[in-house]
C-alpha cells in the first residue's frame, strides 16, 4: 500500500504569534484550529511545537488537547520539542545556557534539564501514543544568530540528546525544520523523519538550489516534506506562483509532503503588518490579509494532493 503523502502545518502549542514562544496561554482552542484547517486544505499531520511556554506538566496536558482534536478529525499529531524555554528561564534560569541571550535556551547537557524533558516524552508517549516524536532543528528559526556568543551544541550533545528523549518514547523521531547546512551532520541520520526548512530557495528563486537540496535529503531520510512559505522575513508575500513552482520541484525529488510553518507568519504578520493571523482565520474559515494570494495557493495545493473538490475561496 502507497503511503499516504504527509500535508501537514507546523503551529505553536499555544497558537501563539512570537516565534520565540513567549505566550504562556492558549489564545486559541486547538479543537478550532484542526477543525478549520481541516475544513480548509484536508491536512493530515499537524507539527505542534512546545517551545517553553509553560511548565512541562502543564505542556503535557495542552498536548492533550491536540490530541484529542486531532482524534476527532483525523490529523496525526506531532509533538515537537524546542531548546527555547521561557518559563525555565523565569523559573528555573540555572537550566539556562549561560550565553543565551535574548532568547533562552535550555542548557541540554544538564541531567535536571534531560529529566524535565525526558518527563514531558514519557507523559505524552504513555498518553497518547503519539506515531512520531520531534525535536527542533538546534538553529531554530534566526535565534543562533542574534545570539552573539551562543555556543553551537556539539555533536556528541546533540547525539546524546536525541537518544536520551529518544529512549522515552515508542514513537519514531523526526526533525523540524531541518536546515540545508545542517544535513551533513552525523545526528541527522538519528531521524525517519524531516520537515525541510526551503525558505531560502523560495525567497531567492534558487530553483537548482532547492532541487539539490531536497534530492540530497531524501536520501538521508525515510520521510521528507517541505515547506511552502509564503513570506519573507521583512513582511513581504513571496508571489503564488513560487509555492507551485516549489511544490513540483519538491515532488519531483522525492518529499513525501509538504508542510507550512503557521508560527513565522503569524509572527512576521503581527510585528510587521500588524495583522492578527489565527483571529482572520478562525472568525470565518479564511484568511484576508495582505498574503491572502499566496496563502491560498498553498491550501489549493494540499486539497488537490488530498484530493478534495473545488477551489479555496
């Protein structure tokens, strides 16, 4: 049996619009958010990233609601665990990289930090038995480059760190987003599973970039899926006809998906555009902001991979 080909958004566990993860509440009820995603494109994978909002049991019981949500419309779950870590660094800051800066990272190499996130993977295994377990790509979106004297993790760390959450779990791992620079490091190859992180190809129309990229990774990995991204990082719409462009490519080399990452635009919209973009979105079904052509190119896209009928409105 062909398996099927992986549609999946990446979103914040609290539905948030930072993308250093600073909002410890949900603004938005996950069973909304999958409802209407569903609605929309026919996804069937839903990365949720904990970024340190709040405390790991308290993590673990908001898993819960995407769990359940997704339970009720048929989107796997992910769980994907980020070293950012806001409540640690109001709470516990001695689990904090020293040289963190403005965005804190947890300091991974610390037996208290492997136990507060060992703890979150053994709740959510033995809940709900979740097919994959994610972790960050170690980059995380731009946060090592503001950054300044933020210590690269080292291979046998990030080794040691994959197998230690790795071993508290049942599921299969997987990465997100996976960067182009990083794919010839050896703890890549620990994982079945790995979104691609192709902003850069879209943003700079490197076509052949992108293609050697993606070729590249399908090799290493079991599954891939790329991101469709709809903007640059300056506020502006990357136009519809890049994210077609980008999808044939990327099925052409061999992804088993596509993917689009909900917590850069929701970002990169409230603090450039001043836009609210899960409120647009959840008040009718549809999203009218300034990157409504491209956002909805990318939703036309995952209905016809999906096959659901007619066009997005």
């Amino acid at each position: 049996m062909t398996k099927e080909f992986r549609l999946s958004f990446t979103v914040d566990l609290m539905v948030g619009h930072h993308a250093w993860f600073d909002i410890p509440y949900l603004l938005h009820e996950p069973a909304a958010v999958v409802k209407i995603l569903k609605e929309l494109t026919g996804i069937n994978t839903l990365y949720v990233i904990y970024g340190g909002q709040v405390s790991p049991l308290e993590a673990v019981e908001i898993f819960g609601k995407w769990f359940e949500a997704g339970k009720d419309y048929n989107v796997e779950i992910i769980p994907v665990l980020s070293l950012i870590n806001n409540y640690f660094a109001r709470e516990k800051p001695d689990l904090i990289y020293p040289n963190s800066g403005s965005v804190p990272k947890v300091d991974l190499r610390l037996d208290e930090v492997k136990n507060e996130y060992g703890f979150i993977v053994e709740e959510i295994d033995s809940r709900y038995a979740p097919n994959y377990f994610g972790v960050f790509e170690f980059n995380e979106f731009s946060a090592a480059t503001i950054m300044g004297d933020y210590p690269r993790i080292k291979t046998t760390e990030a080794l040691e760190w994959i197998e230690y959450l790795g071993s508290k779990t049942r599921a299969k791992r997987a990465v997100s987003f996976m960067q182009p620079w990083a794919l010839t490091l050896r703890w890549v190859k620990e994982f079945d599973l790995a979104s691609l992180d192709t902003y850069g190809f879209l943003r700079d129309e490197t076509w052949d970039e992108l293609e050697s990229y993606t070729k590249k990774a399908a090799a290493v990995f079991k599954e891939t899926d790329g991101d469709l991204i709809i903007l640059d990082d300056y506020g502006g719409e990357l136009p519809a006809l890049r994210q077609r462009k980008a999808a044939q490519i990327l099925k052409e080399c061999g992804v088993t998906g596509f993917n689009m990452d909900f917590i850069i635009i929701a970002h990169v919209l409230w603090y450039k555009q001043g836009e609210d973009f899960w409120t647009d979105l959840l008040s009718d079904g549809s999203y009218d902001g300034v990157f409504k052509d491209s956002f909805n190119e990318v939703c036309q896209i995952f209905r016809e991979n999906q096959g659901v009928e007619g066009e997005v409105q």
